[in-house]
C-alpha cells in the first residue's frame, strides 16, 4: 500500500514551463497544422481542406526539386565539415599560444551574423571585384555565382563550410582532450601506428560529441535560410532555392497559406525523421 | 632475457633545470640493477618518482641524464614499441571497439606477426588469465578487474618482452578482487619467469608481490633490498617509518667517548659499529616497536595507552626524563603489560644508530 500523500501543488511549479512551452512551440505549430487543412480567400474566412495541400506538396515537382536540391546541399556539407572539423582538431596544438590563438580564430565564424556571413561571402565571391571571384576568373576559371548553377552552389558549400567547420572542430577538440594520456602511451607501447591510434582510440572515444555534431550541422544546414538568401536568393533560376527559401516564397510571396503550412508540417516530420535515423544508426550497437 | 640497468639516471619536466636545485629534478641520480626474471617493487609516497622511472623504463619519458640498459643493449634513444617492454596502468586502457580476442592480438598484429601464430598466442594467454570465455566479447563490457587483466594480457602475448612494468594496477580494482588479481601476477610471474616491475604506495602490495623492494623518496633510492632486509636492517630513518605499522621508534640520542650510545642516560646495546666516527652529527636511535620489550630495569616510562589489534596490542609509553618521547612496543596477546609504569629494553640486533638520516653500519 502506497504511504505517499498526494501533493497537487507540484503543478504550479511546472506551469510556468508549460506555459512557456506552450507559446513558445504548441500554439504555434497548431496554428501551422491549422492552416494546413482550411483555404482562406481573405476577410479572415477560412474553409476546411482535408489533406488536399498534403497531397498538392507532395505531387508538386517544384517541392521534390527543392528537397533533393536540400539533401544534397546537407550531404556534401556533412561529408566536408565532420571530416575536415576532425582533421583541424587532431592538427591543432594540445598547449599554450598557438592552442589560444587557434580556438579564438575557430571561434570567430561562430560569433559573425548570418545575414553578414552571406553578405560578406556575396561581396567575396563576384566576380569583378570580390576577392574569391577575381582572383578565381584571373587564373582563367569562369566563374560567375549569379549567372552559372555551379559557381553559385560552389559559393554556397564555401561559406557554410567556412561558417560552421569550426562548430565541428571545437566539439571535436573538446572530445580528443577528454581522452586519458595513459591510452596514448599504451597504444606507443602496444606498437600502434598512427592510423591505428586513430582508428581504435580517437574515433571509438569522439563517437559520441560527433554524433552531436553530426546532428547539428544536419538540423541547421537543412534548416539553412538567411546566409543562403542573402547570398543568392535561390538563384540562378532556381538553382540553389533550398527548402525554406522556397518556403518563405510560397508563404509570403505568394501568399498560399494552406500549401506553405502543410510544406512547413512536411518539412518538419522529414527533419525529425532523419535525425532520429542518424541517432538510431550512430548508437546501434551500445550497451544500455 | 635481460637485466635492465640504469645509470646515472636523471629527469626533470622542467625544459631547463639548474644543477643545484633539487625541487627542479624528479629523479636525482639513479643508479639500480634488475636482475632477469625477478619481481621488483618501487615503494614511496606519491610524488617520489617512482612512476616517472618506470615512463623512463618504457620509454614514454626521455631521461634528461644517463642511460637506460637491456641487457648490454642500451635502449636510452629507443620508442616505447622498439623497446621489450610492457606497461600496465593505474586505469586499465582497453580498445573500447574491439574484441577481447582482437585488444590481446593488437600488439602481435601492430607487429605484423602471422595471423595463425597470432591466434595461437591470444589462445594461450587467454587461458592463463582465465579470460578464454570472454574472447569474443566487447571489451568494454567487462568488469575493471576483467580490463585490467587485458591490460596484462596485451603484455603477455608479445613473446619479446623483457620486462613487464606496473604502475599501481590495483587502484581501481574492488578491494575483494586486489587479492585474487594480486595472486594471479604472483602465479603468471612463477609461471613465465619473466622480469615484473610494480610500482606501488602501498607497502603491503610491495612487500608481498616482491623479491626485491626499492624504496624511493624524493627522486632518490633510499634503499634496495628484500622485505626483511628492509623490515630488520632500514638503511634510512624514512624505510623505517614508511614500511612497518606502526613504523620505526626514532629517538634522539648521544654517543659518549667510548663509542657507546645512550639514550636517556642508558646505555643502548647496538647492532651500529664505529659509533665514535658519527659523533657530532644529528643522531638517533631506530627500534622497531617488534624489537622492544617491557624489562625490569632499563629505559623508564610511562605506559599512555594500549590497542588491541588482533593478535598484537601496540603499547605507548613516554619516556620519562625531559624530552618525554614516544616508544611504541608491539605485545604479543597474553604477555603482561605493566599497568603504568615500567622499563623497556631494545632488542641490540635490531637496534640501529642513524646519523643524519642514514644508518650507522
């Protein structure tokens, strides 16, 4: 028999979160899935749908354009940053000046703006008097990132590559200090060469700050919105229109509420499905 | 396969350390000869040095001075894998990813040994450490005591290795378990012969897993000898408080012209020749409290307090006279104890004059 009293005035303590939460997410993602089953003609009239902006989505080339033109933009940042923000952090120093000098540089990306890393990169990258673009066309490349698909997709991996390796590398580093001395020196002892030190110790002990890592840089680039419109603005043509900037078209530019609201819920099950794969991939195997 | 020997040995983590200072250096000096196949203990408190001479052995450090010997090989310039050497560590270090099978032939393949004499050497230590039915284990699954013995096996499996060296491996061991993992290196030594080097604060791990016991104090060796040479003949005054509990009686003492010591005005029978040399130095007796015994004349005290520990009761008195110092007496159960006051007499073969520190031969 349970001796416990029941003690209801714990719900106060936890309302203030709820509530915060509440405004914060729920309200608003109602609202979204609200939208995404009525049509609206303005004078705040609104008639029910059913799943036919769900089904409008999905059949919609222009979506299914813009989602893989997404995948791709996400693989080939995730296959740059997580190898080459593990190679930065295996290079850097372990001590002193040039260890300080090397985390405020990798720092310093992180602490820019986004909209001022695409309008720095948009100023870099042209061709007539950016630095990148100038030099790139008088060494005989032509390159023009808002006329030519390649140069502008080329541009875009750039600057997230240069705005968030070094995310990669400071969660990277902090995982390698974390790793005992006494591995090390038994590896040496043990003959360890040094790919072998990396491959049985340093990798097995940053499993788990790259699993971070990798979820993250997969939510933010597939979520990626400012750099790239400043950058860009989904062009050429239609070239680098990513997901939310197609979003944002469809939502403000041409106003269609119900299909942007149900591209939003779309969008959202795709991200919450695709990190919770990567999760269940990266920990299978772990003891629990 | 070899003794190691050590010459002149001399490290300091310091980049440039002064001669004359000696808080720069964590080895001061040091020379030591471990014969081929025999158990060896380092013993000092931490901070001695004891585990910046076994880097040194392994080669994990660089000696700032002096030079490291296998056999007539001198191995002073060598890495850790070129050396014969394996090392055991306070955590056990497995590879988290691999087998238990794979971490035991992870030496033997670095090396590029064939894949069926590496199967065959895994097997075989695997059976000495009782380890065969978790070989196809994830070695992170198993218990610290199950890792550590990896740790050793990884040692084991590698036929060249001259030496095998400890650095306090039971630390993090369950107290229950020490014992069992302690009597398995006693055992594999027996077994295998091969050269172990344990370095240990703990006196009793020393002491009983040892032939021979180094003790170490500050950057120095204090004395080299088996456990009863160091538990009846302490060289130093710090063996004969640091091993032993409780430790040495140290008292304050005088030689007279005769050559002969006196303590409180008593003629003290020495096992210490040449006495009359080591006037004038600061002088002291050492006893062992197992070596003194309630007598009906001799030094006078005052009995403060008796424990019983089991099978002995340690007695303190105090001395009476002007420095009022502390003798301890081991009493062995049953044996009378004077109920406040008393004499006590000094064993002569165990008793010892120490001079500044060091024993008086």
């Amino acid at each position: 028999m349970s001796t416990r009293t029941p003690n209801q005035k714990a719900w106060w303590l936890v309302l203030p979160v709820v509530l915060l939460v509440a405004f914060n997410a729920v309200i608003p993602l109602m609202a979204v899935v609200n939208y995404s089953v009525q049509e609206t003609f303005g004078n705040n009239q609104f008639f029910f749908e059913g799943v036919r902006w769900f089904e409008q989505v999905m059949q919609s080339p222009r979506f299914r354009e813009a989602l893989t033109r997404q995948i791709l933009f996400t693989a080939i940042v995730l296959a740059i940053q997580v190898p080459l923000g593990v190679a930065i952090a295996l290079a850097m120093p372990r001590k002193g000046i040039g260890l300080s000098i090397c985390l405020v540089l990798m720092a310093m990306p992180l602490l820019i703006p986004y909209n001022v890393v695409g309008a720095m990169w948009n100023i870099f990258a042209l061709p007539d008097i950016g630095l990148m673009g100038k030099v790139l066309n008088d060494l005989g490349f032509n390159f023009n990132y808002t006329r030519q698909p390649v140069s502008a997709w080329i541009t875009l991996v750039a600057m997230d590559v240069w705005h968030w390796t070094s995310l990669v590398v400071l969660l990277a580093y902090a995982g390698l200090s974390a790793i005992p001395e006494a591995y090390y020196q038994a590896a040496r002892i043990d003959g360890a060469s040094a790919w072998a030190i990396f491959r049985h110790i340093q990798l097995p002990k940053l499993k788990h700050v790259l699993l971070i890592a990798v979820l993250l840089r997969f939510m933010d680039s597939f979520m990626i919105y400012t750099e790239a419109v400043v950058l860009t603005g989904g062009g050429p043509g239609n070239a680098t229109t990513l997901l939310s900037i197609d979003l944002v078209k469809i939502a403000l530019g041409q106003f269609d509420l119900g299909p942007a609201a149900a591209m939003s819920l779309i969008y959202f099950l795709i991200i919450l499905l695709l990190s919770w794969l990567f999760y269940t991939v990266m920990t299978r195997g772990e003891e629990r | 396969m070899a003794r190691i020997r050590l010459e002149a040995l001399c490290h300091s983590y310091l980049p440039r350390p002064r001669d004359d200072e000696a808080a720069d250096w964590a080895l001061r000096g040091l020379d030591l000869e471990w014969a081929d196949g025999g158990a060896f203990a380092l013993l000092g408190p931490s901070g001695c040095g004891k585990t910046t001479l076994l880097n040194l052995v392994s080669g994990l450090l660089q000696p700032t001075r002096g030079r490291i010997l296998f056999g007539d090989r001198d191995v002073t310039a060598l890495a850790p894998g070129e050396r014969n050497i394996a090392q055991v560590f306070q955590f056990p270090v497995v590879y988290d990813t691999m087998t238990v099978f794979d971490n035991l032939a992870f030496p033997l393949r670095n090396r590029g040994l064939p894949e069926p004499e590496v199967r065959q050497r895994v097997a075989e230590i695997a059976a000495m450490l009782d380890l065969t039915p978790q070989l196809g284990q994830r070695a992170a699954g198993l218990t610290a005591d199950g890792k550590q013995k990896i740790s050793l096996g990884r040692g084991l499996v590698r036929a060249d290795v001259a030496a095998i060296l400890f650095d306090e491996p039971l630390t993090v061991i369950d107290p229950h378990l020490k014992w069992r993992l302690r009597s398995k290196l006693k055992e594999l030594h027996q077994r295998l012969g091969r050269t172990m080097i344990y370095v240990t604060h703990d006196q009793t791990e020393a002491l009983t897993f040892a032939d021979q016991v180094v003790v170490m104090e500050g950057g120095q060796v204090v004395q080299a000898g088996t456990p009863v040479e160091l538990f009846e003949r302490p060289a130093h005054t710090f063996v004969g408080h640091f091993i032993g509990s409780p430790g040495m009686n140290l008292l304050p003492c005088e030689v007279d012209d005769a050559g002969v010591a006196r303590y409180a005005g008593v003629a003290v029978a020495t096992a210490s020749q040449g006495l009359a040399s080591a006037r004038g130095r600061r002088l002291e007796l050492g006893v062992r409290p197992e070596f003194v015994r309630f007598a009906a004349e001799g030094i006078a005290v005052d009995v403060t307090r008796v424990s019983d520990v089991g099978r002995h009761r340690i007695v303190d008195t105090r001395v009476r006279g002007d420095g009022a110092e502390l003798v301890k007496l081991l009493v062995a159960e049953g044996e009378p104890i004077p109920e406040r006051e008393g004499h006590v007499v000094f064993d002569p073969a165990y008793t010892r004059v120490y001079a500044d520190g060091w024993a008086v031969k």
